[in-house]
C-alpha cells in the first residue's frame, strides 16, 4: 500500500507510512454445555391385557385412577382423550371422568399404539373404520387368551 501524504495548514507535507490494520483473532467459541435435565419417567409396556382382573366398583373414574390402571402418565391420557375424541364427562371444575366403555376405548387404543405399534394416525384410521368391531376384536381376543391360560393351568395340574 502507498504511504498517506498530509498537508498541515502552514503547507507541510507529512508522510505518514501506511502501516497494515491488526488482524484480529477470532475467537473460537466453545458449544455450551448441555443443561443436565430431569430424566423422563420412562414406564413400561404391559403385555397382555392391561385391564386384567380388574372389576369396576365405581361408575366414573377420576384420570389419576385410570392411568395407575394403564401405567401410564395422566398427560398421555389426556392427549388420546383429545386426540381420539373420546366423550367423557367433566365436573364443573374441568376434571375428566371416564366410564368403564371409556376405560375400555382406552384400552384398545392403549393396545393398539403401545403393544402392536401403530403410529396415531394409523390407530386413528383403524378405530374409526369400525369403532365397534375393533373393540369386540380386543374383548374377543383378551377373552380367548384368558381361556388359553386357564387351560394351560387345567394342563399342568393333570400333569
């Protein structure tokens, strides 16, 4: 680069040597450390019939009591009640309270998501083409496996 001529106001000339601008460094940045969080409560997938043994006493259950029954967290229930369109009835306060026929509604979307695998949208479809005969499958095929396990009991005590 050329040096920079100055003029003064008496009319002088300073020369004035052009020097190279600093280089900067640039910095490197670390990434951030990741912030330690919480570990999901992971729970796990029951085989077989969730609702085995189990007999209603009441006519409402509160959506803590259903989703102890599924092992299963309460937000996972209130997202297949929205997400299925599922009608229970609320209290004045907004709390849901679900029949046994929406306790067995569960059950088979509980089935068909966590232990066969569909994706939502597929259990959707699924349920929707025949409300009705998907659940009388799920009694239908509960119901034999109960036979099943009683006649290998029956089985084994002959033995």
């Amino acid at each position: 680069m050329q040096p920079t001529v100055v003029l003064t106001l008496f009319g002088e000339e300073y020369i004035i040597p052009h020097s190279p601008k600093p280089v900067k460094k640039e910095r490197i940045q670390k990434a951030p450390a990741p912030i330690a969080k919480k570990p999901r409560k992971k729970l796990k997938v029951v085989e077989g019939d969730v609702l085995e043994g189990w007999k209603s006493d009441k006519q409402y259950h509160s959506i803590g009591e259903v989703a102890t029954l599924f092992n299963a967290n309460v937000s996972l229930i209130r997202f297949w009640t929205i997400e299925f369109e599922l009608k229970v009835r609320t209290t004045a306060k907004g709390n849901r309270l679900y029949t046994v026929e929406n306790i067995f509604e569960l059950r088979s979307i509980y089935r068909l998501v966590k232990q066969l695998g569909y994706k939502l949208n597929g259990a959707k479809a699924k349920i929707k083409e025949d409300k009705k005969r998907t659940l009388e499958r799920v009694n239908l095929e509960l119901s034999l496996r109960k036979l099943k396990k009683q006649l290998n009991q029956i089985r084994k005590s002959l033995q």
